[in-house]
C-alpha cells in the first residue's frame, strides 16, 4: 500500500534503523535459515533462490550455508516444483518451495488446490509443505507481478494461508508454517519486506496460524485487517480522532472467526481494510461472517475499502489511485465512524 | 486351453515360475474384480462412476510387482493389479467402489480414486499428469537422503498432452532421481484416438529425445515382457542412473468409463486384440507351454475367483461412513 508515515517511522533508509532491529525480509530469512538448522528434513526450492539469492534476496547467503542438497534452484516450472515439494512432503520431508512473485501462483494451483489441499482428506497422508510467495504492490511491478491473489485460495479446505502484517509473525507464522503437517501459503508482502523494522524475536517465538491478534485496541470501530493493510491500518488509526482497533487477522484462511467477532462486538463499527481487489481477498468471508453472526453487535453496516476490482496497474498516477493509501483509507474510516 | 489364436506370452528366462504365477494371480485378479465391479455398478450397488483396466491388465501387474517392497508408486485408473502387486487387499478396493467408511478414502472418495500409504500407494487424482512431478519429488527425497528406493507413476499416452507430464519429466531429469515412469500407451484418450493427440504417438522416442531419459518400449499384453522390462529400469534407477522410463503399447478394451460404450472405437480391431492379445490368457498359455496342467491353472482360477468372492462379502459387512463425521479430516493438525 503507499502509506509511509507509520513504515518510515518502523524502518525507512537503513542508516537510520535503531540499533538491533531487522527488516521483514530479514524475518522472513531468519525464519528459513533457523529452520533449516533445526531439521534436516526442510529444504527450499525454487526459481534463482541459490546463488543469485531470491528475486528479492530472500534466500540470500542460505546457499553457502547449506549447500545445493538443502537450497535448490529449479527450473521456470511451478506446477512441476511445487508438485515435487509434495511428493517430497509425502516421504516425510519438509520442503518450503519459494514462487517468485504470488501472481505465479496461477501456474501451480492446479497441484495446490487438487494434490496437496486434498490428499490428507481422502488418504490421511500428511503433506508438511509451505509455499512462500511474494504478494502485492507498491513497487511499479504491474498486473504480474504485483497482484494479491490470496483470494483463490481462502475457502480451499486443506489450505491454510497466512499473510504476515508484522517483523514478528514474518518469523512466526513462518516457523510455525515449516512445522505444520498441513500445506500452508506463506503470502509475504513484498512492499513490506524493507520497510517494516522491528527487532527479530528469539529463536523460539512461534505465531499459531487460525489467530488474529490485536494490533492496536480501541472502542470506538475495529479495522480488521492483514498484510500491507496493518502497518496502514494503525498509521490510519492515529491519524482519526477516535479510539479504534486494529485487528490482524495473520490467518486468512482458515478465518479466526472468534477474534472478530469479538472485537466488533465491542466497537460495534467494522471497515475491512485489504489490498486485493474489492472482490477478491480475504473480505468477502470477514464481511459475510459479520452479516451472519454479528449482525445484532453493528451500529454501522459494515464498511470495506480495498483496491477496485481491475488488475494492478502500472504507471505510478494508476498505481497510487489503485491502492489503498493513507488518505483513502482515513476517509473510509471517518465515514464509518460518522455513521 | 489356450483360446484359438492366443499368443503365447513371452519366455523370459530371468523370470523364475513363481514370478510367472504371481503375476498371472495380479492379472487376474484385477480382471475379476472389475468384472464384478461393472456388475454391482449396473446393477445399482455402486454409484458414481467406474474405470477399469480390461486389455491393460499385464502393465499394472508386471509394473507393480516389478517394483521393490521400498518403493512408492502412484497407480491410475488402469493399474488395479498394481494395488495388489503392492499388497493391498481385494476386500479393501471394494470397500472404496462401495464408499465405506473403512475403506481407503473412508467414503470421501470413489473407484479407483484412492491411496494406501502403509503399502507406499499415493492416491489418485484425476487431473492427467499431476502425479508425475509428485513421484519425483518422492524419488527427489530418496536421492536426498541416499535411500536405496525408487518411485513410480503410470501416464496414459494422453497425459502428453498436458504440462504437468513435461514438467514433471524435465525435473526428473535435470535431478537425476530415481523415479520410473511407465507409460500405459492404451491407443485412446477417452473418445479421442492416439492419431488426434499427437503428431508422434512414439513416446519412448519422445522421452529419449525430449528429456535425455531412456525408454525403452515393450509389449503392454505380455506380462512376462513387462516385468522384465520395468524391473530392469526400476533397478537401473535404484542403482543411480536417474529416471527411467518404459513405454507399454496396449488397447483399452471398455470405453473411458462403465457409462461409455466406445461406438466411436473400431469393433474388429478390439476383438482381434481380444482373440489374440488378452493379457490373462497369453499368460495362461505361457504357463501351459511352461508344463502347468489345465487342472492345476483351473484351480488357481478358481482360488483367485474365491479370493474376490470373500473380498466383496467382506468389504460389504463393512459400514457405511457416519454423516457425523462429515468435517473430520481435513487438516492433518486441524486449526483450533
């Protein structure tokens, strides 16, 4: 999302980073390199991961440190790496495959959503498989390379899918995700991945997929939440003369339906913040659970702001307009709050 | 009685005569089995749909029993006898055509849509090609962790025709595992003729060329070839040669499924294939020429047809899956 001021103030230019604190991505990379120490069964694949490091230099140093055997780079071939990420994940091992760019997730869903999500269910074979991916825009990649396609998979019985907002769950929910038995989607926010700083919790700190967490408690209206749109979400949540919560949901599949209708219960005001397109994402089952069970706690109908339903677009004027930005998402708010 | 016009199976030396009587057993088990499958399904005691291997019996079992008590392998729609080369139980197959809820998929899934992990057996899907990266990635673990274990899928000729298969095979090869990959060149994909599938229906030739894999061809009616053959590649394979592929040429002698006749397929070149190729009889004429009695092969017919009599009175005692039980299983750690 284009929101910066609670982002710089996490992280901006490095040199200015408080002493001890890591990015996102370096989370993200300390939770690869802590799990492949910890179990020889985990090993990554995936397209330019070794040498090169990652598209987004996820994976870098990982190479020297565990060699080819445990850092596999593989060909241009997503439904063929993730399909032997689940043959691997049959014979017990813990392969954690990286797709370069989360719009590449169309190319391997067929082995996602029919191999891997239903094979526990119709044979009890455990598939531990995560597959990470690098969501959303922000940074000019356009309609492939930007996207935010968590959608197609949240109501995928078998999948879980996990969008870290935070330094912290990048870590955790990772970790946790590696020693699931269940094929996870990790989705990483690529925008995130330099801006979010915070210090990197310890080795043991593990984030439970299926929990929201709280980011920021309030009274007044909930803004529930995930990925890019939490470090939006509580930047927003200072700007706005009212006392508002920030739900992360972390778990966007399966929904932590407990958390949510908790929260609203208690501000009774809910706007569902997402980068995906309006359609798409996460928000149509948040929005759909309110209207089913939470109904009787609104004093407000509740409210969405998300990216309209067009592909990401390119040029900067398109891109800004297209996502949620700290202007757009304060309107959304105040409008909801003025109900 | 060898039927007017049989051929023989082939006399492969190698092939020791309990070999040739086990495999004779896994051709005709499957052959009886799904006879009486398509029985019960006509007669409305199965529901969905039904596929069976008639004409393509001996790759299933040649293949199967070809395959070390280590090894995986992920079976289709055609390979019954590869379940049983495998260990797998008759009544346990009925149990899953009939939807119970101690059978294979506990009532989740049907037909031949199913796995059994403690023999090594990954289930079917019905996307065409899905199961070929998933064996290797399995023999990718095998290289991994320097097990001396090999793993196999089966691919019609018409899984040439999707990418899962070429990217599959490609990463077979570029990592050198120990995967073997059996092709069941049955002539038809569904109504549609090898002809309309493929520019080059020589998919040994293919797989050489295409992926640098040998592939080797053989003679999918002949049990005796086909084990020979495969069990050759699954043990280059196990030695460190990479993966390994064989090519079997067959006719599938029933339509796609139970619901289709195949009036599109030319009548007279199934029923020559039948009169002279029909994989259980071109073996029990091989164990006739090898000095078996008439009486001693009658008898092991019938002790086979008694096998799947008792598998089918045992699978239907079994009971039906609770409804209560609808949301269980879908996570392997369910989210609290």
């Amino acid at each position: 999302m284009s929101s910066t001021g609670h982002l710089e103030a996490l992280g901006g230019a490095a040199g200015e980073s408080p002493a001890g604190s890591v990015t996102y991505l370096d989370a993200v990379r300390a939770a690869l390199r802590d799990a492949l120490r910890s179990d020889e069964r985990v090993f990554l694949l995936g397209e330019d991961i070794g040498a090169f490091g990652g598209a987004f230099g996820v994976t870098a140093g990982l190479l020297d440190e565990f060699g080819e055997e445990r850092v596999l780079d593989t060909p241009i071939s997503e439904e063929g790496f993730v399909g032997a990420a689940i043959g691997a994940a049959w014979m017990g091992e813990r392969p954690v495959v990286e797709i370069q760019f989360a719009d590449f997730l169309s190319c391997p869903f067929d082995q996602i959503v029919t191999v891997a999500a239903k094979t526990h269910w119709r044979s009890g074979i455990a598939l531990p498989l995560t597959i990470r991916a690098p969501t959303g825009g922000g940074v000019r990649g356009g309609p492939f390379h930007a996207s935010s396609p968590e959608g197609f998979f949240v109501g995928v019985a078998g999948l879980k899918v996990v969008c870290p907002g935070s330094v912290e769950d990048a870590y955790g929910l990772l970790r946790t995700a590696v020693e699931d038995d269940d094929p996870v989607l990790y989705l990483e926010h690529k925008a995130l991945y330099r801006r979010l700083r915070a210090e990197l919790p310890p080795e043991t700190h593990r984030t439970p997929i299926g929990k929201a967490r709280i980011a920021k408690p309030g009274t007044d209206a909930t803004v529930v939440t995930y990925g890019s749109g939490v470090p939006l979400a509580l930047d927003v949540a200072d700007r706005v003369a009212a006392d508002v919560e920030v739900l992360d949901l972390r778990t966007v599949w399966p929904l932590d339906a407990a958390a949510i209708l908790e929260s609203v219960g208690r501000t009774s005001r809910m706007l569902v913040l997402q980068e995906a397109s309006r359609s798409s994402g996460a928000a149509g089952q948040v929005l759909s659970l309110i209207a089913r069970e939470g109904f009787e706690s609104l004093d407000a109908p509740p409210a969405l702001h998300a990216a309209p339903d067009t592909p990401v677009p390119f040029a900067p004027e398109l891109e800004d307009a297209y996502l949620p930005s700290l202007e757009s998402t304060t309107a959304a708010l105040e409008q909801l709050l003025a109900y | 009685m060898p039927t007017d016009g049989i051929v023989p199976a082939s006399d492969p030396k190698s092939v020791t005569h309990a070999t040739r009587l086990e495999l004779f057993r896994l051709v005709l088990l499957q052959r009886l089995v799904e006879e009486r499958v398509l029985a019960l399904y006509r007669q409305g005691r199965i529901a969905g749909s039904v596929y069976d291997g008639r004409g393509q019996e001996a790759v299933a079992a040649g293949a199967g029993l070809a395959l070390g008590p280590d090894d995986v392998v992920a079976p289709l729609n055609r390979e019954l006898a590869c379940h049983f080369a495998r260990g797998v139980e008759v009544a346990h197959v009925f149990r899953n055509f009939l939807g119970r809820a101690t059978g294979p998929t506990f009532g989740r899934d049907g037909n031949m849509h199913f796995g059994v992990p403690e023999r090594g057996v990954f289930p079917l899907v019905s996307m065409l090609g899905n199961l070929c990266p998933v064996v290797t990635g399995a023999a990718l673990a095998f290289k991994r962790r320097g097990e001396p274990r090999v793993a196999m899928t089966f691919l019609g000729e018409g899984a040439f025709s999707v990418g899962d298969t070429h990217e599959g095979l490609n990463l077979a090869a570029v990592w050198h595992v120990p995967a073997v990959f059996v092709i069941q060149h049955n002539q038809w994909s569904y109504s549609t003729p090898v002809a309309k599938q493929t520019a080059n229906p020589n998919f040994a030739e293919r797989i050489r060329g295409g992926w640098s894999i040998p592939a080797e061809r053989v003679d999918g009616s002949d049990a005796l070839a086909v084990y020979e053959t495969v069990q050759a590649a699954v043990e280059r394979a196990r030695a460190g040669e990479g993966p390994q592929a064989v090519e079997a040429l067959s006719l599938r002698l029933h339509g796609h499924a139970a619901h289709d006749d195949a009036r599109y397929a030319d009548a007279a070149v199934r029923d020559e294939y039948e009169r002279t190729r029909d994989p259980i009889e071109r073996l029990a004429a091989r164990l006739l020429l090898d000095g078996l009695s008439e009486t001693t092969l009658d008898a092991f017919r019938s002790e086979v047809a008694d096998e799947v009599g008792r598998g089918l009175a045992e699978a239907e005692a079994a009971p039906a899956p609770d409804p209560a039980t609808l949301l269980d299983g879908v996570y392997a750690n369910p989210v609290e």
